[in-house]
C-alpha cells in the first residue's frame, strides 16, 4: 500500500453526545498500551448535580482547566466570546491546550483534538496550529469535528473536505462497532506516513 492510498489523519464526527470523545479516548489508549506516543487533548463537560455548567480542557497527561462557562465572572467584560449560554475561556484553552501540541522534530508525531468546533476557533492561534499541524510531515491528526449543520463553520469545513483525511460519522448503529476500522485508519496512517 502506498503513502497514497492511505489517509493521514482520521477525523471523527457525529451529532452532540453520540460518543465521539469516548471513542477517542479508547484509540488513545489502545496507542499507549502499544507503546505509541501521542499527545493533545479532550474537552470534558463540567456538571454540577445534573446540570451542565461548562466544559473543561483535559491534556492527554491529566491537567485540567476550563474551556467554558456559564460563570462568566473570571472572564474580563468586552473580551467575551460566547456560544450559546457558555462564555468561552480563551487564556485558559490556549495556556493548557496549545502546548500540547507542538511537534518533536526527528520523530512522526500523532497529535489528538477533540475537539475542532466553534468554542476551540475563538483562538487564532489554535487555528494556525491546526492547520500547520494538518500541512507537517510526519504528522497524523486524529480529531473530532462537529457534525455538519446550520451555517458551516469555515475551518471546520476546511478539515472536513482534505484530501488526506478519513471522516468517520458515528451512530446509534455503529458507535459500537466502529472502533476497529478507526483503528485501523489510525495504524495505517502511522505505518505509511510515520517514516
């Protein structure tokens, strides 16, 4: 099989809730448990009783820091950037995800992002590192991304349409039975592209 056949980043998407990020967090940890490094992040709901009262960044080694609220007293008045009722948590996302994601140079790097949506692209800075880490050699990108809908987000729709990537939608029908072929893509992708 040839570098060309092959996808070089594996791409997740589905509707809110389906199981995109439990899905991610299974192929990192099948990646780890075979002796591959991986680094990045998760975004986690944050709960208080049964309500949802933000989200929380998680890196890949366990440090926690909030994404978005609906507590917007920690976020200075007229820097606000808000989806729906969340009010999004730009230096906390960005001092906690972004250094997650820089490339090791000599090495392939496989980076983990979950996600690429509307709260995460308040960053330009993210942004410009999604997209270098898209372009690099010896990089493969295993993300989600939101399900298509309403007015397309560009960067998202930017991702969504590469050429060099596999787009896994998930199910009712088939979250349960999709990790092998995610897998699959995931270790293709690290055979042909990791040299």
């Amino acid at each position: 099989m040839t570098t060309g056949n092959v996808a070089r980043h594996v791409l997740l998407t589905g509707p809110p809730g389906i199981g995109k990020t439990t899905l991610i967090h299974k192929v990192c940890d099948h990646l780890v448990k075979s002796g591959v490094e991986c680094r990045g992040f998760y975004t986690e709901e944050r709960r208080e009783g049964r309500q949802r009262v933000g989200f929380d960044v998680v890196t890949l080694s366990g440090e926690r820091a909030p994404l978005a609220s609906v507590n917007t007293s920690d976020v200075p008045v007229g820097r606000q950037h808000t989806v729906g009722k969340y009010v999004v948590q730009l230096h906390t996302f960005e001092t906690t995800a972004l250094p997650t994601l820089k490339r090791k140079e000599g090495q392939h790097n496989i980076f983990v992002i979950d996600e690429i949506g509307k709260m995460e692209l308040f960053s330009q800075t993210f942004v410009r590192v999604v997209r270098d880490l898209l372009s690099s050699a010896n990089t493969t990108v295993i993300a989600t991304i939101p399900i298509a809908k309403g007015r397309p987000i560009p960067l998202v729709e930017e991702v969504r349409q590469r050429s060099d990537a596999v787009l896994f939608t998930l199910s009712q029908s088939n979250r349960d039975s999709i990790f092998g072929d995610v897998m699959t893509a995931v270790m293709d992708s690290i055979k042909c592209h990791g040299g």
